[in-house]
C-alpha cells in the first residue's frame, strides 16, 4: 500500500489498519499452525537444559531375562590379604547389565535343485522349484525393515541404500529397494480393504486431513478414526467426495471434526472439535481488547470440565446443563464488538454453535475434540517435512495402507515394527 492508497483511507479504516498492524502473529497455542513454524526463544532468555536442582535421578530397570549372567566374587581379602574360597557363603551385593547388539550380517541361505535319473524310465527328474526361486530373494524381515524405516523413520532410498551397506555389508540398489517396498505394499493393501469395512460399520467417526505433496502436486492425507480401527488415505482432493468414498455410503451416528465444510454433515450428528476452537480464543485474547474472547474462554473451560467428568452425571442433569450453557452462549453471541478479531470469532462460535454440545447427547461415545486424529497425522506430517512427499502415486497408497494397518494394530498395543514383521511373514 502507497501514500496515495493510505490517503484515501477514512479515520476509522487508518485505525483498523494500525491495530492490524500491532497484532501478535499467530502461533501454535493460538492457531493451528504446527509448533515447528514458532519462533524460537533466544539463547539468553532460554531455560537451561539438563535436570534441575533438587531433582531425583533415575536408572535403567535390569532385564526380566538376561541372555547370560557372569558372577564375579572376590578371591582375596583386601584387609588382611586372606585367600577366599568359593565355597564361603555369598550374597548378591548388586547386580548390573550390559546391553550389546550381536554381529549384524545377512544370513544367505542358498537353495539347490537337484536332478536324478530315473532308474526305471530313464528320464531326468528336476527337485520341485523352491518357492525362493520364484520371487525376490529378500526375506520378510529384510523386507519389514526396509518398509519400517522407509515409512516410520522418513530414511530416503539413498541412505537406505548407504546404510544396508555399511552395517550389514550388504549391496541393495535403489531400483531393488523400490521394487521391494512395492511389493510389500500389497499384503498391506488388502488389509486395509478389511479395516475400511469395519470403518464402515462403526457408530462413531473423527475425521481430519493434512496436505502432502505426490507427484509434485498438492494433494492431501486423511485420516478416518474409530473404536476400532484407523484408516489412512491419499487423495489430490480435499473436497467431501473423498469422505464419501471412503465410507462408502455409510452414515454413522456421530461425526468428530474441525469445522471445515468437507467434513461436514457425513453422519446423524456432528460434534465440532472444541480444541480448534480454544486455539482461536487464545488468539482473540492476545490480540484484541474486546471482552468477547474473555468470556468464550470463560464458557470453553465450563464446557470443558463438563466433557472430563462426565461419567459422573445424570442424563438428566447433562440435559439441563446443556440447556444453561446454550443459553449462556446465545447471551455471549449477542454482543456486537468492535474489533475485527472479535466480529471473525463472533461469527464462528455462531456458525458452529449448533454442533458445539453435541457430546452431552451421547456421553461417553464421542470426545470434544479431534486430537486422537491429529495424533495420527502427526508421523505422516513429519515424513513430509523429511522428504517432502511422494514421487508416485503407489508410494503414497501404500504408505498409507502400512499406516493403516500398523496404526489399528496399536489400538490392540502392537509395535509398528511388530506388525510390518507379522504381515510380510
């Protein structure tokens, strides 16, 4: 904006523009931004690392069932020099592990067919082909590994390729490693067409999205969460056809999502995620001075204890709490402010404030905000910001099919490292 442009501005307009001007800039606590786009405190002003004084240390717990013991007893008196024989008594005065790995080699096992003549026709007879000789000669653990630390620790083909050689000696290309990872996409993929379908069946679904780049475009990852099973899935859409896809036609009772309009009105009920919500007064707050974002954090955290006890409650007694607190809203939303950051809060506590309370109706079977979602999302975030999203499209849908298995399977308290190994064997 030029001196002309600043001229032909009102009174009013000038002062809108200098407080816009004055506002703190949005962070994680105040917005949804990640946490990693904050500014960083300066060294001086920053807390020491290390423990704090007073604090009580800690130590690793020893091994339920250690692989060997070696005890070692003392063979003269440091006293009086006496020899000590091993048959005096003993007792254990302390005992202490040493963690090693073993030598870390490929085990190569070679498989011969053999051939024999027959000694009543006379014809050549061949062993029956070894299932090793028919596909790739990496075994499934090889296999699990490489998808582990290609999907849950970001480790690009090259650092994959460099690392297999340096500690295990062994000569992986790039080219070997891609076709491995895509072949053990599969027995991923058809696991995840049956978690899709008790998705399908549940009566309770949160629902949220992050972008991902896939083949040098935007596209997005979503995540589709319930009791019992948690489904991951790439689309260059963020539109609500991608929901409708997904759940194929099923409309379960209650929907858990921020208040994007695509994750809207795919269920009986909608519960709005209140997290979002907060982060935006929090905003409010910091940034204007009028009394609205005051008393939102005010009714947030009544409806917030609410949502922690309770179990504790009557049906009765949430019915009627729910009426005080829609009331209590419908007061707070009557204000008129005069500030611009109140008015766009203002107007989406008003938006969302039929889905607000939603969980009152069915305690106990949906939560108040989406965090179980954007727990999910937070592996796959990261890997994006390591590799900066997929080259092809099959890597971005079996990424998502091996998250999605190992993610359900940790509901049941799985590894994903246990999983990956479990399918490929």
């Amino acid at each position: 904006m030029n001196r002309n442009d600043l001229q032909k501005l009102s009174k009013p307009e000038l002062i809108e523009l200098v407080l816009k001007m004055q506002r703190p800039g949005k962070t994680s606590r105040t917005s949804s931004r990640p946490p990693s786009s904050d500014k960083k405190a300066r060294r001086q002003s920053a807390r020491p690392g290390g423990a704090k004084p007073g604090h009580k240390g800690h130590s690793r717990d020893l091994a339920e069932n250690p692989d060997e013991r070696v005890d070692h007893r003392p063979d003269e008196c440091p006293h009086c020099k006496a020899a000590l024989d091993l048959g005096l008594a003993s007792e254990v005065a302390g005992e202490y592990d040493e963690i090693d790995l073993p030598e870390l080699a490929p085990v190569v096992r070679r498989h011969r067919r053999w051939s024999v003549i027959c000694p009543h026709c006379g014809k050549r007879v061949k062993a029956p082909l070894p299932e090793a000789a028919c596909g790739s000669p990496f075994g499934p653990r090889l296999n699990g590994l490489v998808v582990y630390l290609k999907t849950f620790q970001s480790v690009s083909f090259a650092r994959l390729e460099q690392m297999f050689d340096d500690v295990f000696g062994l000569k992986l290309s790039q080219g070997a490693l891609a076709n491995m990872l895509r072949r053990s996409h599969r027995p991923f993929t058809k696991q995840k067409r049956r978690i899709t379908g008790h998705l399908r069946r549940a009566g309770m679904v949160a629902s949220d999205e992050t972008g991902i780049r896939i083949e040098g475009l935007n596209g997005y990852h979503w995540v589709f969460l319930s009791e019992n099973a948690i489904v991951h899935e790439p689309r260059l859409s963020r539109a609500a056809q991608v929901v409708r896809d997904v759940m194929g036609g099923h409309r379960p009772q209650i929907w858990l999502s921020d208040g994007y309009c695509g994750q809207m009105n795919h269920g009986r009920h909608h519960q709005t995620c209140l997290a979002h919500l907060a982060r935006d007064v929090a905003y409010g707050l910091e940034a204007s001075d009028d009394d609205l974002p005051f008393h939102l954090k005010i009714w947030l955290d009544s409806v917030f204890r609410l949502a922690h006890d309770i179990g504790t409650y009557a049906m009765s007694t949430l019915k009627a709490k729910k009426r005080e607190l829609d009331n209590n809203l419908a007061e707070i939303l009557n204000a008129n402010p005069v500030c611009e950051v109140a008015e766009k809060l203002r107007a989406k506590f008003a938006r969302a404030s039929p889905r607000l309370l939603t969980f009152l109706d069915f305690p106990g079977q949906v939560e108040v905000t989406n965090n179980a979602c954007e727990r999910a999302l937070r592996p796959a975030v990261i890997q994006r910001k390591v590799t900066n999203g997929f080259r092809s499209m099959w890597a971005a849908e079996g990424d998502c099919a091996v998250r999605t298995v190992t993610d359900t399977a940790k509901l049941k308290g799985q590894t994903p490292f246990q999983t990956i190994t479990q399918i490929l064997t």
